[in-house]
C-alpha cells in the first residue's frame, strides 16, 4: 500500500514524482500539509530512481492560494509561530530536494502559493496564472523566503513592487521579469514540466546534485570560497559509478544508464 500525505496527491512516473496540491477550493496550506510536504520531500530524497519533483495544483484555477487567513483572525501568536516553523521546515525541504524541482504553476499562486513555487528550482506558468505575495496588505509579511528568494530572483527592485506595494502580476511579466522561465498555454504547464524533468533525467544523478549545490551557493558564499569548491566537486565526481558510466556510454554512442551512485 502506497504511502498517503495530508493534502498532496502523490504520482510516480519514470524518474518523476509528481506531487499535486489537494486541499479544494483553492489548495491553502495547513499545518498538516505542511508537514507532509516536508515528510515527502525526505522520502523522496531516499528514492535512488527519482531525478525530478514535479509540484502543481489540482484544478484549474488554483496553484495554491498559501495560508488560509482564518487561521490568524484572532491574532495568536502561538499559532502564527507554529504556522511560521511549518512554513520555514516545509519550504526549505523543497529547495533542498536532491533533484530537480519545478513548479507547474497552472493557475493563481498567492502568498505561500508563490513562495512555494520560489522554493522550486524552475517555474513554468499557465498564460492565465496570476502571481502575488499580498501579505503586507493585510498586516502580515512572508515568512516562507518569500522576502529572500524573489529578490533572488527578480532583483530589489521587482520584490518591492510585489511586497511592499502588493503588486500582482500575470505570467507575461513574470516571464519578463525572470520569475518564471517558460509561460504555456492554459491546461499545459504539467506536460511542459513533465518534458523538463525528462530532461533533468537524461542528466547524472550525481552531478545534477553537485551542480545544485554550486549554484544555490552562490546566493550566500563568496566566489573565492565556491570557486575551490566547484573543482573539489568536480574531482569528487571521479570513481563513481555514474561518472564511469557517463563517459563510456557518450565513448558508445549511447544513452547513459544511470544507477545514481
């Protein structure tokens, strides 16, 4: 028997977990989804024959809609702190996914929606999603990187007009402004993605990893530490078994069967 998570409909497909968000009408986060989401990611971490993590929203009109505000109505610290923690554990879990991960943002993704999609790797949207954090308009900030990893990726200037002003955009100017690197047409972002992580998939497990680790280090170690890195990374990558594999199959002329080892 397949094992469940609280809100997430879980797929397996080739090297690909797809993991659909499952909390209608507009698939708000809840402590226990949070949690799941984490628990997940873990598991899938252990799964030596997935490559590639595709997250998405059930439906059509919803990604996900974040934190469901009925939660903070009554102002408890207590249950914002909890919400919080889950967030941070939950979201950190998915940008430290061993893989690939990319967000099949196939309608609205608001708040917590959106940071989710920011923990991803990559970002496909449907021509009809609509992206916003909104949290500063109701008394509130986000507290799930939302602050940190759209100024990461859209610079100070785009992170301001979204948070601070609460501006919302479609999925052309998120295209334009590099939260999203590939806008499809309504109903197509899974397939989009999906073809991606076939991609990712042709790719060594290994090195995948590595160059993972490279690249989201930059956003907080100096070149000079990373640099060493990057060739300590690439020698470490020597005597493995997908490394001996790599070469011999490209020396065939042939695809590579990776054992992720």
């Amino acid at each position: 028997m397949n094992k469940t998570y609280a809100h997430l409909q879980v797929e397996r497909r080739s090297h690909t977990a797809i993991v659909t968000l499952d909390h209608p009408p507009a698939h708000t986060w809840t402590l226990d989804s949070l949690a799941a989401l984490a628990e997940l990611v873990a598991d899938l971490n252990a799964e030596r024959d997935i490559y590639a993590l595709v997250i998405t929203g059930g439906g059509s009109k919803f990604f996900s809609a974040g934190a469901d505000l009925k939660l903070f109505a009554d102002g408890d610290p207590a249950v914002a702190g909890a919400m919080a923690q889950r967030f941070g554990a939950a979201f950190e879990a998915l940008a430290g996914f061993r893989g690939v991960s990319i967000a099949a943002i196939n309608g609205y993704a608001m708040g917590g929606g959106l940071e989710c999609a920011l923990a991803c790797d990559l970002r496909i949207a449907e021509e009809h999603a609509q992206m916003a954090l909104p949290e500063a308009a109701v008394g509130l900030l986000p507290c799930a990187g939302g602050t940190q990893r759209l100024a990461w990726l859209v610079g100070e200037g785009w992170a301001k007009r979204m948070i601070l002003c609460g501006e919302r955009i479609d999925a052309r100017r998120a295209l334009a402004i590099g939260l999203v690197e590939e806008v499809v047409p309504s109903g197509a972002a899974l397939a989009a993605a999906l073809a991606l992580a076939e991609q990712a998939a042709r790719q060594s497990p290994g090195s995948v990893a590595a160059c993972k680790r490279l690249i989201d280090g930059a956003r907080g170690l100096p070149l000079a530490q990373l640099l060493p890195l990057e060739r300590e990374s690439f020698v470490g990558l020597f005597g493995t078994a997908d490394q001996k594999e790599g070469v011999q199959a490209f020396l065939d002329k042939r695809a590579a069967e990776w054992r992720n080892g």
